[in-house]
C-alpha cells in the first residue's frame, strides 16, 4: 500500500491493502470475472465498514455520524455502478478504472484518518 494512505493502525491497514487487492484484480480481470469480483468488493467493503463501525460505537467516536454517513453513501454508490455494470459492463468498468481507487484514497485521507488519530490519541490502537 502507498505509504500516504497507511495509517498505522494494523487492522484498518490490513483491510485496505485488501481492498485494493481485490480492486487491482478486477481492473486486470477476464470479462466473465468482472461481475463476481465487483461483488467480492462490495462485500469485503460491507465487512470493512461493519468493522469500523463498531470501534467507532464501542469506544464513542466523536465524529461517528459523518463517518457512518460516508459508509452508507459509498456503499450505495458502488451497488449503483455495480447493478448499472449488469446491464453495461463499460458503465461499470469506468467506474472501477477511473473512479473507485480516487473515491478510496479520498476516504481514507479524510474519513479514516480522524479514527485512526482517534485511536491513536487514546492508545486504542
């Protein structure tokens, strides 16, 4: 993983450089693979969130509504491109190639970082 987007929190990191395994391997994959791993990627991304959502309940983050807010969004946006990808799978694809690793990168700079601070700060982490 890019060294600007590891936060230092083991689990946190581990869980993106999975993501962006399996990012990398839809953008590289055979057509017939493109729709079950965009799946994979959406499930990994649900379990993710799941994961951070519940350090930030259990140790009362402070800015826990934004964040659960930008899950949501996210996880919206990537089932939209992945039911439009159904239909179109180059609707899809320009969504994977030109779109999701941005969106990723923006979250963790400006989401995730504030947790793993959080975390960090009161020696959670």
């Amino acid at each position: 993983m890019h060294d600007d987007l590891c936060l230092n929190i083991g689990v946190m990191d581990e869980k993106h450089e999975e993501f962006l395994e399996i990012l990398s391997n839809i953008k590289r994959c055979e057509q017939e693979l493109f729709l079950p791993l965009f799946e994979v990627m959406i499930h990994h991304t649900k379990e993710h969130f799941a994961y951070e959502e519940n350090i930030m309940h259990a140790y009362n983050f402070y800015d826990k509504k934004v964040h659960l807010d930008e899950h949501e969004n996210m996880l919206a946006e990537m089932n939209y491109f992945y039911e439009k990808a159904k239909k179109s799978p180059a609707f899809g694809k320009s969504y994977i190639n030109e779109y999701a690793y941005e969106k990723f990168k923006r979250h963790i700079l400006n989401v995730d970082s504030q947790l793993a601070m959080f975390l960090k700060e009161r020696s959670i982490a």
